[in-house]
C-alpha cells in the first residue's frame, strides 16, 4: 500500500494532477464571473496547497522506506529515532487517507443532490 505511493503510481498520480488542474480551472472561472477580489489573508488557490502536501506525504513516507532499508542494512544505530520517523510517516499517511475518503464522500454527496 505504501509503496503505491511512490514513483510507481504515474496513473494515479496523473490523474490527481488532472483533478487538480481541473478544479483550479473551475475556479479561475468562478472567480471570474464573480468578479469577487480575494480577501485580506488568502494565499492562494486550493490545488496548489493540496499538491504540496501530497508531495510533503510522498516524500515523508519515502524517507520512512529509505529509513526501513538502512535499519536492515545496519546503518541506523538509534532506533527510537527511527521509530519515531516511521509512525510519523504512518500518521501522515492515514491522515491523507482520510483527507482522501472525505473528498470522495463529499464528491458522491453532490452527484447524489438533484438539479
């Protein structure tokens, strides 16, 4: 599972990038034809902060992975650090996981409202 997440999931991870463009072409459109200025505070659009943190996840749980071979490899003497490291990379990844499953209820839940 975590290792899908890796450089071996191009389908899913172009089509995570097709999402994204997608919706922030959605909302440029949106913004627009409202016609709305941002308000005081707002950094940016919404796919650009979600792809860096899929990126951050990516890049934590492939650090955990490097982190497994170099226990096994003798390396790594402190294992509580690695420990530590590997139930971060574990809690951020369920927390994506999560993110993700929010995403795709919320997703089912409009195609479920009536026009």
């Amino acid at each position: 599972m975590v290792d899908s997440i890796g450089d071996r999931s191009g389908l899913a991870r172009a089509a995570i990038e097709a999402a994204l463009k997608r919706h922030s072409e959605a909302l440029g459109r949106a913004d627009g034809a409202a016609g709305a200025a941002k308000p005081e505070g707002v950094q940016g659009a919404f796919g650009p902060s979600l792809g860096e943190a899929i990126r951050s996840v990516d890049s934590t749980v492939k650090g955990a992975d490097r982190l497994v071979d170099d226990v096994l490899a003798g390396k790594v003497t402190d294992f509580h650090e690695a420990a530590s490291k590997l139930k971060e990379a574990e809690l951020g990844m369920k927390f994506a996981l999560e993110v993700r499953n929010k995403f795709v209820d919320a997703y089912r839940e409009v195609m479920r409202m009536s026009v």
